[in-house]
C-alpha cells in the first residue's frame, strides 16, 4: 500500500550494511571500553571512530525533516522513510549517537532548526549538527 522514497530505501540498505560491519561486531568493544572510562559520561573511543565512519558513508544528521533539507546532505527524510532507519539504529541502545540521530539532540536541532535566529543557528545548531556539541 504505501512504500518507502527511493532515498529511504538506499539510506535503509546503507544502514543495514553499516550495522553489520561496525555496529554489531563491536558491541562488546563498546561495553568495554564503557566500564573501563572513568564515568559514564566519559567519551568513548569506538564511538568516535564510528561517527568518523558514518559520516564518511553519508549516514549523518538522518533525522532531517523535509521542511529543513537545507539543513541535511540528502534533502530531508518524511517521519514515514524515517522511521525504519530509526527502527534499525533502535536495535543497539548506544546507536542513534553514532549516526547524530540520538536524542535530545535531534529535537534541540529540530527546534533551532524552526526557530532560532541566525546568531543562535551559528553557535548552538551547526555544532550539533557537526556532532561537536
């Protein structure tokens, strides 16, 4: 009845390779290196490493609404071709981080996205888009 974008279905297979090569294998890795840092806060090695890599294969910021495609490499996804990317980076707890698609981040960056002057865009938005904040 309904099917998803022609994007969606790419970013779908994407994500889906992605997971099995670098997400699943390296859970243990990230359990690890988890009880080993000094909090619970603390950064995570593998985690960088893997948003370096989701970047690179253009897996970055997939929560983008259409209405701010400017904002996103591929144009912005419907909540409908979302939600399938979100089911699957869902499967691992720690996941959504590695893809800049975890919360509060994604709603802060919707919010900026809709209502914040340029000035507040410049300082509080593009950096969480670039995942340095």
């Amino acid at each position: 009845m309904f099917e998803f974008s022609e994007n969606s279905q790419d970013l779908q297979a994407r994500l889906s390779a992605f997971m099995d090569e670098h997400i699943y294998p390296n859970e243990h890795v990230y359990a690890k290196q988890l009880n080993l840092a000094k909090s619970r806060y603390a950064p995570i090695p593998l985690m960088d490493e893997l948003k370096h890599k989701a970047r690179a294969d253009g897996l970055w910021n997939l929560f983008v609404p259409p209405a701010h495609a400017g904002f996103s490499e591929f144009g912005g996804l419907s909540n409908f071709d979302y939600a399938p990317l979100a089911e699957l980076m869902g499967r691992v707890l720690w996941c959504p981080e590695v893809f800049n698609c975890n919360a509060p981040d994604t709603g802060n960056m919707e919010v900026l996205m809709k209502y914040a002057t340029a000035a507040q865009q410049e300082r509080w938005l593009t950096p969480l888009l670039q995942g340095e904040i």
